[in-house]
C-alpha cells in the first residue's frame, strides 16, 4: 500500500498523510487520528530507515527552516506568513513526485546539527534550508558533505568568495531589488518625497537587496535618505510597530509621506501604530509592503506589496532537489523569479499645500 492510498481512504491529501507521518505540528487533531487508523489498519510503513541502512535511497528529503532570531516561539514557521505556503507548497509538489518530506526547525546555532545528523544516518537524500537567517558556516559544512542541497535566499557573490560554487549545491531567489525599486520608485512617481523604511535583518541576502534598493533609488532620484527614517524593523511585526510609533511620536521631527516596508508582516506593524496614533492610510501616509500575503489584498484599505513568487519558488526547489537525487549535478547552479508590485488602495498621490 502506497500513501496515495492512505490518502484516498482518509479523504485527505497527499500532503496530509506525509504531514502526519512526519510528525508536522500543523494538522488537526481529528485528521490526524483519521490517517494514523488507517495507516494502522493497514500496517503502513514507509521503512525509510532499512532502506537506508541497505544503502538505497529513502525518496525522502529534509526541509530545514531557520528562524534563530524567534527560538522563543516554536510554532512561527506554521504562522508565518511566508513560511507556511512555503512549506505547503513543497509538501505537495514532493508528495506528487512521490518523495516524502521530513520537515526540521533550526532555532539555535546547535540545532545546525541535525542537517549533518540527518544525512550522516541515512534519513534523507537531498536537503533544502530556508529562512530568516543566512549562515555560511553552516553552508559550508553542507557543502563539505558532498550531498544534494538547496540554499533559498543566498548571496550567490558570497557564495563564491568562500569557494563554496560546489556542485552539489543550488541557490534558488527571488529578484528582490527589482521589487523594491520598483515600490520606491512608485511612491517617488506619486510624488512622496520624505519615504521611510522598514529594513529586515541584514544578515539575509532578501534584506540587503531591499535596504540596497531603497537607498539607491532615493539617491538616483535626488532625493535625501533621512537616517531618522530608516526603521530596524528585523522582519518582525513587533519590532516594525514600535519603531514606527516612535517615528510618528517624534516631537521635533517631520513625518514621512510615505513608508516601504520589506516585508508585509512589518506593514501590518506600520498599520497598527498608525491607527493607535490616528495616522490615516493612505490620507496621510502611503504604504508598500513586500511579499503580497494572503491577508494584503483583504485589508481595508488593501495594502499595495510587492508580491514574491513563493509557491513557484517552492515548487522548483522540490523539483530541483528532486532532480539531483535521481540524476546528480555536474555544476553549481542558480535560479532567480521575478517579483511583481501588486498596487491597491494603501498608496495615493500626494497633493502639496
């Protein structure tokens, strides 16, 4: 018996049954006691570890998700507004090709770990590692284990001034300083002047790109990049609602006209600060966000954002991890989607006095 049909005698999807066998905290309690009694009915088990150990390949790959900077909220992967389509998206086009996927979270630097230990014991074939922070030791020692892996949101440049272009690995990106010229020069064509900017953490090759962005398309306009404008958001919600109540509260300061923000869960932070202060959007302050969640279309007013290709970014990282555990790799590679600036109501132009 295959998970397929696991799958159709549970009335579930593929993906459902490998979030059940692999242990993935999002699943409702009800389907997971549905599929684990039939895969008990019917002694399913998928034995990757004899298969292992006889030296074959498992059909199992190991997604590994970093978010080191909110160890302290063990369920934000499953939240998260990026990652959680991310990963649903992988699980499918995996389960599709009939690979199973086994699903880590590296919330410390100890927990880079478990990448060697899943490989060193057999358990997966091939790996990839997304998240919100970047570590070129850990891509080196991935490098040095000579097994199929793919790095998302990696500075190609970086890579090869640390000789790490090996050929087992891949890079998958999006064109995010493209995306974010694109949304200041939006607000720049609507006549904002004074932008503010919510920066990610810097540690990530998405957050450089943005920051990068935004700076050279001020100055390529003429336009000042005010420091007092340039809010540490780190790509937390939070963190972005606070820097910017502290920036509309400045006494002696001049407000922006407009914020970009490099990514949505910041904007949602700008949102709340501004209706907590009274600040109108878009009347008196436009806003862009990046990523183009779910949610930024449904918001009232709907948020313009830059909208990143994620499902495409998921599935060709599923399919090309895929590819190199069957086939292998002669080279080092690298594939980069465009991004596209979703414009809806949280931006206007600006009328002078």
């Amino acid at each position: 018996m295959r998970s397929e049909d696991i799958a159709k005698l549970a009335g579930v999807s593929r993906s459902t049954v490998s979030r059940v066998i692999n242990n993935y905290s999002n699943v409702p309690d009800k389907t997971r006691k549905k599929v684990m009694k039939i895969i008990e009915e019917h002694h399913y088990e998928p034995n990757t570890s004899a298969r292992a150990l006889a030296g074959k390949k498992t059909n199992t790959i190991g997604l590994f998700v970093v978010s080191i900077t909110e160890k302290h909220n063990p369920n934000r992967i499953y939240q998260n507004n990026y990652f959680a389509p991310f990963v649903d998206a992988l699980l499918d086009s995996a389960n599709a090709m009939g690979y199973y996927v086994l699903i880590h979270t590296v919330y410390s630097e100890d927990d880079f770990q478990k990448v060697r230990q899943a490989f060193q014991q057999g358990r997966i074939d091939g790996g990839i590692i997304v998240g919100t922070e970047n570590n070129m030791e850990m891509a080196r020692i991935i490098a040095d284990l000579q097994v199929p892996f793919i790095l998302i949101d990696y500075d190609m440049r970086e890579l090869l001034e640390n000789r790490l272009d090996r050929n087992n690995l891949a890079v998958i990106n999006s064109k995010d300083y493209e995306g974010a010229a694109k949304a200041v020069e939006h607000l720049i064509g609507l006549g904002h002047q004074r932008i503010a900017f919510i920066s990610g953490r810097q540690n990530t090759y998405s957050g450089r790109q943005r920051y990068e962005a935004y700076i050279s398309s001020m100055e390529s306009n003429g336009l000042e990049v005010n420091k007092d404008y340039i809010l540490q958001g780190e790509f937390l919600k939070m963190n972005a609602y606070e820097e910017v109540k502290r920036m509309l509260m400045m006494a002696d300061g001049v407000r922006p006209t407009a914020i970009f923000s490099a990514n949505d869960e910041m904007a949602l932070g700008a949102i709340e600060a501004c209706k907590e202060l009274g600040v109108s959007i878009p009347n008196e302050l436009s806003l862009i966000g990046f990523d183009d969640i779910q949610v930024a279309a449904q918001l009232n007013p709907s948020l313009s954002s830059v909208r990143l290709p994620i499902f495409e970014m998921a599935k060709a990282a599923a399919h090309s991890i895929i590819d190199m555990c069957e086939k292998g790799s002669e080279s080092f590679s690298m594939l980069s989607f465009p991004t596209q600036l979703m414009v809806r109501e949280s931006c206007q132009r600006l009328v002078k006095d």
